[in-house]
C-alpha cells in the first residue's frame, strides 16, 4: 500500500481498469495529483466530464487514510497483492483497493452470503441464526451486511457456533455502520472473522454505496442465501448481483412463511399507495418471481447442502460460474 494507490482509491468517477491504469503510468501521488482534469482524461482515455478533481483534495484524503490505517492497523490490498479476495478477479466491477480489519484468511474458505431485510420477523430470525449456526459449524464462513435485521441474526448465528464471520461495510471501515452494532463488530473480529470495505477510512456511509457494498456481499460467495425479502429489499439487489456474477441463488423456505407473508401484504399496499413508476417496479421485485424463474428453495441446512449437491457439475457449468466445494 502506498499514497498513489490511496489516492487512486479514492477517485469515485474512475473505474477499476482506469485506475489500474493509472497506477501503472504513474510513478508518485505528486505526478497524479498535479494533472487537470483534461490532462487526467487523456491518461485514461476518455473525457471525464460532470466531475469534481482536485488534486490537493485527493492528496489530502490519501495522506489522511494513510495515516488512520496506520494507527488502526487496518490491511489494504489491490488486486496485484497476496490476500486480494480471489473471488472478486471474476467480477466485472471488482473494488481497486479492500479495507480490512481482522483475518482476511477466513475468506479462502468456503463462503456462504445471508442476507435478507431489516424488518425481519421471528421467525425468519431464528431460521437465519440456525441456518447461520449451521453452515459456520460445518466450516463456512458466513457473509453479511453488518445491517439490523438478518444481517445481525446471520453474523450472531456464526458466532454462536464459534464459527467464523465477515462483514462488508457501506462505509470506511474505521466506522461502524449502524452504530448500535458495533459490539457485534468487536465480536466478529474477536471470534477471528473481519471487516472489510472498499471505502477509504473516514468515508461516510450513504444511500449508494449500500447498494456497492451489495455487489461485494454476492461476490465473495458461490452461494447467496436470502432468508426474508419482501418487495423492493435491498436483499433482492444483491441476489441479482449474485446471479449477474454466475453465483448460485437460494432463497430459505421460511421467507414466504406466514409471518414474512404478512410483512410482505404490507409492504405491496405501502407501494401501491406511492403509485409511481419506482414503487410499482419493485413490486414486480420480489423473492416469488426468483422462485418462479428457478431459484431453489430449502427449508434446513441438510436440505441446502443437497441442493447444492445437485447443481450443475462442472461440466454442465455455464462458462464464468464458480467452483462449489461444499
């Protein structure tokens, strides 16, 4: 890790190929953060227009991470670096740069990503921390959000097994997002899971980036597990990025229980009520029509582990999809 990389990183209108382009062309964050914005374009390529470059502004970011990532100890990666989540070479919009705090080697073993809504009923509460226990004791790590609501339940059940747990956070990862879940957070890191971003330390959480935290969420796993979802979840977001990464799809049984019925009854009609273009679309967003296009459905840990069992082999695999080694 170094400044120019740092400075890079923080660049939110360049892509990852820009980037990586940049980092190779330019040999110190003063030769980066002394070009204009016309100067800045033709390295990259393109004409960068409807954006803000100041380079002072880049170096003052950079030389302000460096030195909380310094006192925090936290680790930073490229993709070029050892410990670079391997998962993330198959996306299409990998992170530059990854933020972690705890034991990036949980993530060489088999994943499993739980997500699901904050507004999570009891009942799929307790099937995500037992689905979560589970697949932690048999040696997953279990992947989430950090969020209230069954990202909690899913990190709580991997550590109630001893089993280990990650975290991907919407902000810089010297802060804990939502506040009230930062004991969780010490648990994580103490029970040898981690925190990772792709946020530089002191980045604000906002509305956009949980929907970039997302597409991580579906990546670092063969599998994404949706436990609850009603119309226009966040959680739906990410089961798309999973199949757009050729990653397997599956939704718990209890999702369209009773209680998450109900929940989901509300959530349409609150919908229906706004009776705009956005609202009535994500209505058209919801966990039954995963379900209907395919999407396998399992009600206990042994009937997800058979299920994936029956997935395609490899030589019956799409080209691009993942292993499974469960």
């Amino acid at each position: 890790m170094n400044l120019l990389e740092l400075a890079l990183s923080s660049i939110e209108f360049l892509t990852f190929r820009e980037k990586t382009l940049l980092g190779e062309k330019l040999s110190s964050v003063d030769e980066l953060c002394s070009m204009d914005r016309e100067t800045l374009g033709a390295a990259v390529g393109r004409a960068i227009k409807n954006a803000t470059w100041d380079g002072n502004r880049c170096l003052a970011i950079a030389e302000r991470s460096f030195a909380i990532i310094e006192r925090l100890g936290i680790k930073a990666y490229t993709a070029r670096d050892p410990g670079y989540p391997a998962m993330f070479s198959q996306m299409f919009d990998p992170p530059y740069m990854v933020f972690v705090r705890g034991e990036i080697g949980c993530l060489e073993k088999r994943c499993v990503s739980v997500v699901g809504t904050r507004r999570v009923c009891q009942k799929c509460a307790e099937s995500t921390l037992d689905f979560a226990a589970r697949c932690a004791s048999d040696g997953l790590t279990v992947v989430s959000g950090l969020a209230y609501g069954v990202d909690t339940f899913a990190h709580r059940g991997a550590l109630s097994s001893g089993g280990l747990t990650a975290a991907v956070m919407p902000s810089g990862i010297d802060t804990v997002v939502p506040y009230g879940n930062r004991s969780l957070a010490s648990r994580i890191l103490e029970g040898g899971g981690l925190l990772l971003s792709e946020y530089l330390p002191g980045v604000p959480s906002e509305t956009w980036r949980y929907v970039k935290r997302n597409r991580l969420i579906a990546a670092l796993s063969s599998v994404t597990v949706v436990t609850q979802a009603p119309p226009g979840s966040g959680a739906l977001i990410t089961a798309d990025f999973a199949l757009n990464y050729n990653r397997y799809l599956m939704f718990h049984r209890d999702c369209f229980c009773e209680q998450a019925s109900q929940l989901t009854e509300k959530t349409v009609a609150a919908l229906r009520m706004k009776n705009t273009k956005t609202a009535l679309g994500k209505i058209e967003n919801s966990s039954e029509n995963y379900v209907r296009d395919g999407a396998p459905v399992f009600g206990s840990y042994d009937e997800f582990i058979r299920t994936l069992e029956e997935c395609p082999g490899p030589s019956e695999k799409k080209a691009g999809q993942p292993e499974l080694a469960f």
